[in-house]
C-alpha cells in the first residue's frame, strides 16, 4: 500500500458512496450554486452564535449523506471531521448528536483530504465498512476568530480571501455491492509541513503555494506519475496569487501543467461579480467544491481522473499576535470515475 515515501495506493479502491453539500446565502448566488444540495437563508441559521450555525451546517451534510446512501448513523463506523473554530467544537458537538466514534481532524483547510486520505484508509485495510468525512467553515465565525468581526468593517487587501460558509461531507464504503461506474479513491499522498517565512495573514494563498508544489510533485513521483495521467489537478484555496506561485514552483520542478488542468477550487466557487478579493478559502471551500461540483462533473463524463489537492494554513490567532510564521500544509487524494 505504502508508495514512495509519503503516498498510499488503495488495491481495493474504496468508493465515495454519497455526499451532501450546504451552504450559505452568499454561496446560493455563487458560480457552483447548483451542485448544492441545500442553502440557508442568513448566517444565524435559525442559532444564536455563528459557531452553532458551523455545527448546524455539519449535523444537516452528514443527514443528506446518509439519506442518499440509505444508510443510518449506527451503520457507520467512524465519522472524522474538522473545521476552523477553536478546538474544532462545531465537529465535536455534531459527533455528540450524531453519536458515531469521533475522530476529530485539524488541518486547517486542508482538513477535507486529510478526513478523505484516513477514511479511505480505514476502509481499505478492513478497519470500518463505511466512514462519513468531511470538513467546513462558516465566513463570520471565521471572520470573528481569525480577524475582525465582520460588523467592525475592517478593510482588506487584494490578496485576501472569502472564507466559504458550507459543509461538504461524504460516505466512504468498500462499494463491493455497487453496480455502474462510481468515484473511487485511489490513492493519496501525505503532505509535510512547508513554512517559507511569509507571516501575512491576509495572503494565505501565496504561503500555502509552496506546500501545495511540493504534495503533487511528492505524489507524481512516489506514484511515478506524469501529470497528463489526470484530467484534472485541483488545489483547495490557493485562489489568484497562491496559484499562480504554485504553478510557478511546479514548472521550477520540472512538472508543467496547463491553464486548464491546473486550476483551483477557490476560483471556481464565486462568480466574477462577487467582491471576494484573491478567491475563496475556507475547509468549505474544497470540501463543497468536491463533493458537489467535482463529483457532479465525473458522473457527466467531464472528468475521469483527478488529483485533489487541500491546502492549509497552520496559524492561529495567538501564533500570529506572537510573530509567528505561517506554516502550511497540503493533502492529496486521486479518484477515479470508474
């Protein structure tokens, strides 16, 4: 299974049964709104605090998820999860509603390959028969915690981001009973972390750029993979800076990836009038980009193999008050349509 130095090949291939993807209202009018499975109407979310909408988000994906797979929660074998807030609670309190073993996940926004590289693990060594992963984020809650609340109306420069409100969740099984062509995992490659000194909060794509370079080049090569294997290599939130250096590193690596199969899911969620700086970011944003638009295109024929790339950020509010620098990491996964 172990491929190269950081990379697992999955010889039984486990299968992404279902998902289930919500959002916000900004999102509603966004590029992908129609690769949603449902949209809340305002921020609250019928709670009182933000942090209990992020937690309202996850309990509703994974309840979709299940719905759609005709499974129950006792069926389940572990549900991983993560997101932004302090100490991942949003997770923590839907694992206390779902009642399903807990393994709680923090990779910033690379937390959903992190949930999907383990879970897929789980169910190709023989360790669970179905697990529910996925990540999300909620754009005030964020907003609040990392920078200033969003009713003080601080100002933000070009290269910051729109933290995505939404959950993506998925159910990862052996598939062994499914018929037809399905979005199988795999494989999956293990970032490190990768710090370059950048200590600018509101350019996070352009310090988790050189993670990402150095996860896909980690994976072509323990795979012995030349980038044309796949349709589709796509990054979490790198947004316009964080792509472009990344593309940059890649090409210095001697991996050459065109305009078209190198693109990033923090530029495809919004629409070009929505004022969202450099793009999105947030565990959201690749999670609802995945499990609704991505999985959506490969069952329509688009696409039929992809490397799915989440980067994170690895700061908190206290490390950046005490002059820390951003270091950063990224996971990747590969599902073929097949």
């Amino acid at each position: 299974m172990l491929q190269g130095t950081q990379s697992w090949e999955f010889q039984n291939r486990p299968v992404i049964l279902s998902s289930g993807v919500v959002g916000g209202p900004f999102e509603k009018n966004g590029r992908l709104s129609e690769d949603f499975d449902h949209f809340y109407d305002d921020l609250w979310m019928g709670e009182d605090s933000y942090e209990k909408a992020n937690r309202l988000m996850i309990e509703d994906a994974v309840k979709l998820a299940l719905e759609k797979a005709g499974l129950q929660e006792n069926q389940i074998q572990f549900f991983l999860s993560g997101d932004l807030i302090n100490q991942i609670t949003p997770s923590s309190f839907a694992a206390r509603t779902n009642e399903i073993p807990y393994l709680g996940l923090f990779g910033a926004c690379s937390t959903s390959m992190e949930g999907l590289a383990i879970a897929s693990f789980l169910v190709d060594s023989g360790g669970a028969n179905y697990v529910i992963t996925g990540a999300s984020s909620h754009n005030s809650a964020v907003e609040k915690q990392f920078r200033y609340p969003t009713e003080y109306g601080g100002q933000k420069p070009p290269t910051a981001q729109w933290t995505v409100t939404g959950a993506g969740y998925s159910i990862v099984g052996s598939g062994t009973d499914v018929q037809g062509p399905v979005p199988r995992v795999t494989s999956a490659t293990i970032g490190k972390v990768i710090d370059m000194g950048l200590s600018d909060p509101f350019n996070m794509g352009g310090a988790m750029a050189p993670a990402a370079a150095d996860t896909i080049a980690s994976h072509l090569q323990d795979l012995g993979r030349d980038p044309s294997y796949y349709d589709l290599i796509i990054t979490g939130d790198l947004a316009k800076i964080g792509r472009k250096t990344a593309q940059e590193l890649l090409q210095q690596k001697g991996f050459n990836l065109t305009e078209t199969q190198f693109q990033d899911c923090g530029l495809l969620i919004y629409g070009q009038d929505q004022p969202v700086q450099s793009g999105a970011s947030g565990p959201g944003c690749s999670a609802t980009v995945l499990y609704g638009h991505l999985l959506n295109q490969m069952k329509k024929g688009v696409y039929k193999r992809i490397l799915m790339v989440a980067t994170g950020a690895l700061l908190s509010p206290l490390t950046f008050q005490q002059g820390e620098s951003i270091p950063c990491i990224a996971h990747a996964v590969s599902i073929e349509y097949s």
